[in-house]
C-alpha cells in the first residue's frame, strides 16, 4: 500500500492539505517510507497510548479539541485527558474531521483565540 501512488493520492485528498506544496511533499515522503521502517515506530506508538502519569499535576488551563467526525478514539482521548487534568476543557468542533486544524482553520482558530482570550465561546 505505501508504494501505491494512487492510494497515496487518495490519502492526500482526505487529509486536506491546505496547498500543492505540502501535498507534494507528503506523496515524496510516502513514496520513499518502506513497511520495514514503520514496525518500529508504529508498534512503540500503539504501545504508549494512554495518558501520561503525573498529567493531573497540570493547573494550567488545557484546552483539548477533537472534531465531531474524527475516529471514535479521538472523542475517548479528550475525555481520558479532560478527567486526568483538573483546568482541561473539551471542546467539539461540530462535523469537523481529523484534519480540521487546517481544513477549518477559522473555526478552529476561533476557539483558540477565544480560549487564550479566556473566553467561554462554544465549539
């Protein structure tokens, strides 16, 4: 599959690359990754998924986001995180994808900017 340049396109497409640029890039990168070299790091990732000891010793405000549309673990993560930090806030942003920093970037940045601000503005 890594060596699929169709399937690759078609990845680039759902990620939502905000120009040719970055797209590019990432279909160069994806052509040259090998399946040798994603055992390693991919087994250690699944390996560290939980949260982090000592994340309860955060008192700085936290604001944790997930997209509505993202893959149900995501919903799970902002709540494991929200409960493990006592100033955490969730928020949702409603239909948005994974990839919603970028492909709704002024909704997301909304609810950042509202966040830093102190702002209690809806998701």
């Amino acid at each position: 599959m890594l060596q699929n340049a169709a399937i690759a396109k078609m990845q680039a497409l759902q990620f939502g690359f905000p120009d040719a640029e970055m797209t590019a890039a990432w279909l160069a990168d994806m052509a040259n990754t090998r399946t040798e070299n994603l055992d390693r790091p991919m087994t250690a990732f699944a390996a560290s998924l939980s949260v982090p000891p000592g994340l309860g010793r955060v008192v700085c405000p936290v604001l944790v986001t997930a997209g509505t549309s993202e893959p149900a673990a995501m919903a799970s993560s902002v709540d494991d995180i929200v409960a493990a930090v006592p100033a955490a806030r969730a928020a949702r942003l409603r239909g948005a994808p994974h990839t919603y920093p970028w492909s709704r970037a002024k909704e997301y940045n909304h609810l950042l900017t509202s966040f830093l601000r102190g702002e209690s503005a809806a998701p």
